[in-house]
C-alpha cells in the first residue's frame, strides 16, 4: 500500500489514537456525478468507483477494521434506465471474477445483504462462489448490500417473526430489540460505528435503518470515483474525535467507561 506524505501522517495519527472502528459503512454515492462531470458514459464512473472499493478494503485491512459494509446497489436502483442496471450486473459479476481470489489471499470473507434472489442468476452464482470461497476467512468481513433496502430488511424480519408467534415459537412479550435485531440480516455481525457517505448529500438513503441508530455519521463532498485512502483516513479521525453518547450524558459515559461489566452490558450491540 502506497501513502503519500500527508496519508502517511493521518495514517499513524489515526492508528495511534486506538479507536478504529470495528464496523464501517458506506453509501458510495457520486460514481454518475463524476462521469457527467467528464463527458463520459455513467458506467465509466461506477467502474473507476471500483478502484475505490479496493482502495477502502485495503485499508480497512491494514486500520483493523473487522467489518466493512457497501451499499453496491439498492432495490430503488432497479428503477433506473435498463441499460445502465444491465451494465451494472455485469460489472459486479467482473469484479467478482477478477477480486475474489485477490481478497481470499488477504483474508478477506466476502457476504451480502439484500434481496440476492432478485439479481441475474450470473451474479447470483458468482456472488455465492465468491462466499463459499472465502467464508473461513477472519481478517475482514466484506458485506456487499445487493438489492438491498432498510425497509424491506425490516418488513422481512417482521413477517418472521410474526409467523414464529403465530406458531406459538415465541410470545409477544419476548420481543425486544435484542431479538429483533437477531432476525435481521446483520444478526451476525455488530452495528456501525460509522455510516460514510461520499457525494455531499445528507440522507442514508434506506440504508441500515435499524442498524445505524446510533452510527456516527460522516459526509464528505468528495465523489465516490475520487474517494481515496485520504477520505477514509479523515473520516476515522472525525470519528475518533467525537463522544458517542448513545442517548447518555457525557458524565454516564465516564462513570460507565469505568465499569467494565457496565460498559460491556451498554455496547454489546452498539460497539
């Protein structure tokens, strides 16, 4: 991995703070923006935004970051121009094809979220041969969030649940966010310390509605195709300054820093 100067500082700065992130997101928004601005076609900007994507997980590696979750393509994408939605299917299954191997040497597992039973059938093949590949993998869990949408993922969870107290496996008053949350499709992962969202615009998007309740939120006008180890690595500092409060006062916080059952109990999920 090659830093230039001031990467190389914010890159020892952040690691010496300690406080990475063990769960990033991101809303990787701007790849049309970049293209339009460039007099090119929008697949050329999702295609540079690849680079991207591989710029991040390096890094995410080398920070110590255990989870790292892309929003690839979202159920409201399927509405745009047939021709764009066939070229993006078709770069996913390439990078698939051409990453795969490459993320398996570094240790990377590759899953996704979403409604996968809605793609083509190439890129639900190349997507579950790039999981069975990599599932023993422990270095950095990989989420590709694939036709996926908050709200869908919610009303999913819902209807099971409520099959499961139909059939009398669980009584209304067992229902907690605990048990919610163990029926969405991150059940076996933690929720964000930080949602990053590339292209200026301040929303989420339908993305990881219950999951990012208490993320940290960051937004840098910088679009997706440009967003380098710099963006990252300024994004984790921001992070890293700030007090997650999770609903608490500052003096909670303190008292329940010093107590590590306590703390344990309240950042069981969050963290």
């Amino acid at each position: 991995m090659k830093f230039n100067k001031e990467e190389s500082k914010l890159f020892k700065q952040v690691m010496s703070r300690g406080e990475i992130p063990a769960h990033i997101a991101i809303i990787m928004d701007g790849n049309g923006r970049w293209a339009k601005r460039k007099g090119l076609p929008r697949i050329a900007g999702h295609r540079r935004g690849v680079e991207s994507v591989r710029k991040v997980v390096k890094l995410c590696g080398e920070l110590g970051v255990k989870y790292l979750t892309l929003y690839t393509f979202s159920t409201e994408n399927w509405k745009r121009p047939k021709d764009e939605v066939s070229m993006l299917m078709r770069l996913i299954v390439k990078t698939l094809q051409t990453e795969t191997n490459e993320l398996h040497k570094n240790n990377v597992k590759i899953t996704s979220i979403g409604d996968v039973s809605q793609l083509p059938f190439v890129v639900q093949k190349e997507l579950e041969d790039a999981k069975n590949i990599t599932k023993n993998n422990t270095k950095l869990t990989l989420t590709l969030a694939l036709s996926y949408s908050g709200r869908w993922e919610i009303l999913q969870a819902v209807k099971t649940i409520a099959q499961k107290v139909s059939a009398g496996e669980i009584l209304p008053d067992e229902i907690d966010e605990l048990l919610f949350s163990n029926f969405l499709q991150t059940a076996n992962m933690p929720d964000p310390d930080l949602l990053i969202r590339s292209g200026g615009e301040f929303r989420i998007s339908n993305y990881l509605l219950w999951q990012a309740a208490y993320s940290e939120i960051y937004v840098t006008k910088t679009l997706w195709p440009n967003f380098s180890y710099r963006n990252l690595l300024l994004a984790i500092e921001n992070y890293q300054k700030r007090e997650r409060r999770f609903g608490l006062i500052s003096e909670q916080i303190r008292k329940f820093k010093e107590s590590k059952d306590v703390n344990e109990e309240l950042f069981e999920k969050t963290r």
